[in-house]
C-alpha cells in the first residue's frame, strides 16, 4: 500500500453512440440553429450542451460521438440529452442508442518524485527520450492503458474502457513505483 494516497481525476470520456438509422443533419440545423455545421469542412453536425458539458458529433449515418464527460455515466447522459433535444425538435427516433465507451483519459498526481531513468529500466515496455519528450511512456497491459509518467510524480492515463480500470492502472503503477524504490516523497 503506498506511503501517499493519489489524487486521481478523470478529465474526458469519449463515448460512441449508434443509432442505427440516417438522420438528416440539415433538419437538425433547422430545429437547432446553435449547431455548427459546415459540411464542406468536415461532414459531422456539432450539438453541444452545457449540462453536462459535452460535444456530440452526429453523422448522417446515425453515428454519434460525445467528448468532454468527466464520467460514463455523464456521457450516457449527454447522448440520451442530445437525442432527447433531437425528439423534440420534429426528428424521428426510432430505437434507442448503443452506446460505447471508447476512452477514457484521466490525470493523477502520486504526491512524490521519480526516478524516470531507472523506471525505464524496470517497467519495461517503456519509451523515454528526455530530449524528445520529458515524460516516460509506460504500456501497461493489464489493464491496458498507455501512462505517460512525469518526475514531478504527475501522469496521464489514457486508453482505459471503464473508470475502473484507471483507478486500478494508477494504484498498480504506484504499487510497482514504490516496491522497486522509483518514487520518492519528500
């Protein structure tokens, strides 16, 4: 059990939503003037909402994709939102979405300093070149994650398919950090 408790926030849930049918993204800019929508630009519709706040792009093919929740419950909120909102402004739903959660990044601090060179050493499955680049990059496999380690005891976790396995990828690293005497607190 490590010495310090890490401070752990999910900062942005990328969730993929189906809803298995065509929808006309011009008559959503009818209903929705506030939706960006430049297909000569790029051919998905933006909805966004404030609460929660997310962006939801929508394809005519009926594809969704929602970024910018702190949960997954918050992004299966946001996507039921924006199909709510697509209901009521005269766009014919038929059946209810399949939704999958597609990443989830989150940012930790580990309340002590690294040892980057020798962690890249003993992680294994590491990348580090400090002139490229000052963070360690460490593959985890299980779960499977990519964590982006800093020598402040910062890091990134990206990859992850439920909050859990962020939580779990975090305490695992630390774990390993402090067993082979990589973290130091000051």
């Amino acid at each position: 059990m490590p010495k310090v408790k890490a401070q752990i926030n999910i900062e942005n849930v990328v969730a993929s939503a189906t809803l298995n049918q065509k929808v006309d993204l011009n008559a959503v800019v009818k209903g929705y003037p506030g939706v960006e929508y430049r297909p000569e630009q790029f051919p998905g519709l933006v909805f966004r909402l404030k609460r929660p706040k997310t962006a939801t792009l929508i394809f005519n093919s009926g594809k969704m994709v929602c970024t910018g929740a702190k949960s997954e419950k918050e992004a299966r909120r946001a996507v039921m939102k924006v199909i709510k909102e697509l209901k009521k402004g005269g766009i014919i739903i038929i059946s209810k979405p399949e939704l999958k959660i597609q990443n989830i990044v989150a940012s930790a601090s580990l309340g002590g300093m690294i040892d980057l060179e020798k962690s890249a050493y003993t992680l294994g499955k590491t990348m580090y070149e400090p002139e490229q680049f000052p963070g360690l990059i460490y593959r985890m496999d299980g779960p499977k994650v990519v964590i982006l380690l800093f020598a402040s005891g910062k890091l990134v976790c990206t990859g992850a398919k439920k909050e859990q396995d962020v939580y779990d990828a975090v305490h695992k690293l630390h774990n390993i950090l402090e067993e082979q005497q990589l973290i130091f607190y000051e």
